[in-house]
C-alpha cells in the first residue's frame, strides 16, 4: 500500500526548511514519519549558505513594507505577521542565537551560514522528518483528498502540499524557472519575471580603467528624467559596468525601464556647496597641482579623473556639480544567474495574506520566493521566506486537526 504523508514540501530552500521545522515543533507538531522534503538537488540548503557572502545575512533589524515590493495589500498582512512571529525569538529557540550589525542586518553570532543549515537539519533529523533529493517534481496532481507528487520516475503522496521551489535566480542551484508551471497547471498566474539584486551593465568609454576600484556613493536609478530609487553604499566598479551594495538595491527598479541610467553622487556625506568648498579651497591651497589631480585626496585618484573628465570646466562649482552627477547608462545586467532574488513570480491574489494557502487548491501552500514578492538587500528576502513558511506550517497543523 502507498504511504500517504501528512505534507510534503516541495523544495529544501530556507522556507522549505524552515516550514517544515515548524510543521514538527510546539503544538500540534506533526508526528515522525509524516513530513517529507522533496528536493532537486542532492543536498538541500545550497541556496542558503551563500547568504550574506557566506556569514548568513538572516533578516533585519528594520522591517516595513518600504523594503518590500509586490502587491501593498500582502505585504502589509506580512508586516503584521513579521511582529507576531518574532523571528529573532524563534531562531534562538532554534539554537541559532543573532547578532545584529550597526546597519541592521542581523547575522547567526558565529557568522557561517552553513551553520543555520546543520542546526535545520538536525533538528529534522532528530523529530523524523524525510528528505528525498534529487526528486526533481514534475507535476503537482489533485487527486481529491491526497495529492499525488511526481517525479520523472516517482510520486510521493500526501494529503497537503507545500511549494516553495524558489524563483528564477541563481539557476545553478536549481532554481532555474522551470517549477512555476506546478503552480500554473491550477490556475495561478505568473508575473514577467526580472533579475532583482544584480550587478549592472552599463556604457564602459566613462569608466575605463577603473575595474576593482571601490567608493561609498549615493546611486539613483531613473527612467528618463524619473527616479527611481536610491541608496548609499559600496560602488564597485568592474569591467562590465557597476557593483556593490548600493547597486544591487536598486538593480531591480530598473527592470521595467525604457531609458534607464543611474546618477551616482560621490562623497554623499557632503552637500553640493561643501564640496564646492573642498575643491575651491585645494585649488586655492595647492595651485601647483596638475589639473587632472585636483580631485586626489579627496576621492580615488583614477575616479577623480574620470570625473573631472565629464565636468563642463575646472570651476570649483562645475567640478562639484560632476562629483554628485556623475552618470552612466545602464545597458542591461548579468542575469539571472548572478541576481541573489527574482523581482515577479506567481500572483498573491489568489493566495492567502495571512496562511499562505492557495485559493485555487485547499491542500496547497505557496510559500518564499516563488510568490511576486520581493526585498531589499540586508536579510528582508529571508524573512520573507522564514515568516511565509512558519505560518503555512501552523495553519497547516490547525487544519489537519480539523480533520
């Protein structure tokens, strides 16, 4: 006779994880034996550990609906959730003690992201929990009161599902795109999907031979002549265009864009007049300075160049005017297969704000990144997957006492 589990979860991500780690704790835990985690790839977690280059960038100190973007009715129930969860609490229920960073963003005190994996997987192992890998599921079938997973060569079979597949970012750990269609096969629609959290490509003639250089900036994302979204950070210049934090958070917003170019303000710690100060005065202090030297000292000096480059003259105001002004057209982005999140995926109208349960299925859940939910950079993408996983799970539990 087939086994029929309780849930399956289809995907070992963090939410996958995540949800079923709740699935067996507290009330109404569910029993040994009766939770798999079906994944693609041969291990689960691959995603996971890389977070935060590696330190496990887990959430954030600062969560508001500003730092997330998709429909505002879904995050707001989201917002509300992330209070009542107490993310931080239940991690170190978990054993994985935070500590937080000036910046907010909130690390495991031992700063390895595997170390997040081993304590999920041992906590699964301990409670019974089943992991089947390389299970790449094909098909999600509705056979009444059981649901019948397929495999190219297996099935499993339970009574609810859980999808947390991912979206379309970093390909090479499996999440290349291709599982939407699980969801689309009962009626849920998809976004156009974008590389979100992206290094940029950009024109290159303004900033040639400054590959590996490194600056704090403000970056503005426009569209024409409207903004977009900025944020201050690392720039890193590279030899296909710009990186670095202030980047990536707004790689995204420029997905949709039909004339897209960024400003990046350099020395964004001073207004435009001090540093028109700062450069009439070295002009004054130092006449004996070449003038494609008049910005060393205070920013690098192949930056300086480059920026002096595109002043309309070596007036103090003019120069000052090109340090906060510096621009480039963006051409595109490496993909994704560099992007750390999709922006797109599947619609949450048809998906509860609250549970996480479809609409269109009443044994099925949506869960992380594969819904048309997306963060900022700093651990808002996580919290996402962690807080949609620990309430499917304990709707799920309420639901099959019910029955």
């Amino acid at each position: 006779m087939q086994k029929v589990y309780k849930v399956a979860v289809v995907g070992g991500g963090a939410s996958g994880l995540t949800c079923a780690v709740e699935l067996v704790k507290g009330e109404l835990a569910l029993k040994q034996g009766e939770v798999v985690i079906l994944e693609r790839n041969d291990r689960v977690g691959k995603k996971l550990i890389t977070t935060g280059n590696g330190q496990g960038n887990l959430t954030n100190k600062v969560i508001t609906a500003e730092n997330f973007y998709g429909d505002k009715d879904f995050i707001s129930a989201f917002i509300e959730d992330v209070k009542c969860v107490e993310l931080e609490k239940y991690l170190y229920s978990l054993g994985i003690p935070l500590t937080t960073q000036p910046d907010g963003k909130a690390y495991p005190v031992s700063k390895q992201a595997s170390a997040v994996l081993d304590v999920l997987r041992a906590y699964l192992d301990n409670k019974g929990v089943e992991t089947v890998t390389n299970f790449y599921v094909k098909r999600i079938i509705d056979n009444g009161n059981v649901y019948k997973i397929c495999s190219e060569n297996q099935a499993v079979f339970a009574e609810r599902v859980v999808v947390a597949v991912g979206g379309s970012a970093a390909p090479h750990f499996g999440t290349d795109g291709s599982s939407y269609s699980l969801l689309e096969n009962f009626g849920h629609k998809k976004t156009a999907l974008f590389p979100s959290l992206v290094q940029l490509k950009t024109e290159l003639s303004q900033i040639k031979g400054l590959k590996g250089l490194k600056e704090q900036a403000r970056v503005t994302a426009f569209d024409g002549n409207v903004p977009l979204k900025s944020n201050t950070g690392d720039l890193l210049f590279t030899e296909f265009g710009i990186s670095g934090s202030a980047v990536f958070q707004i790689s995204g917003h420029l997905a949709k864009a039909k004339n897209p170019y960024v400003i990046i303000e350099f020395l964004p710690d001073y207004t435009a007049s001090q540093t028109e100060k700062l450069i009439s005065d070295k002009k004054k202090n130092t006449p004996f300075i070449a003038d494609g030297d008049l910005l060393s000292g205070i920013i690098n000096k192949k930056i300086g160049q480059a920026i002096l480059k595109t002043a309309s003259s070596l007036n103090a105001k003019d120069v000052a005017y090109a340090v906060k002004n510096f621009r480039l057209k963006v051409t595109g982005t490496l993909g994704f297969k560099y992007a750390q999140v999709t922006k797109g995926g599947i619609l949450t109208d048809k998906i509860n704000k609250h549970t996480y349960k479809s609409k269109l299925s009443k044994g099925m859940y949506v869960i992380g990144e594969v819904l048309d939910i997306d963060g900022d950079c700093g651990g808002y993408n996580l919290t996402f997957a962690f807080v949609s996983a620990i309430n499917s799970a304990r709707d799920i539990k309420k639901s099959l006492l019910k029955d």
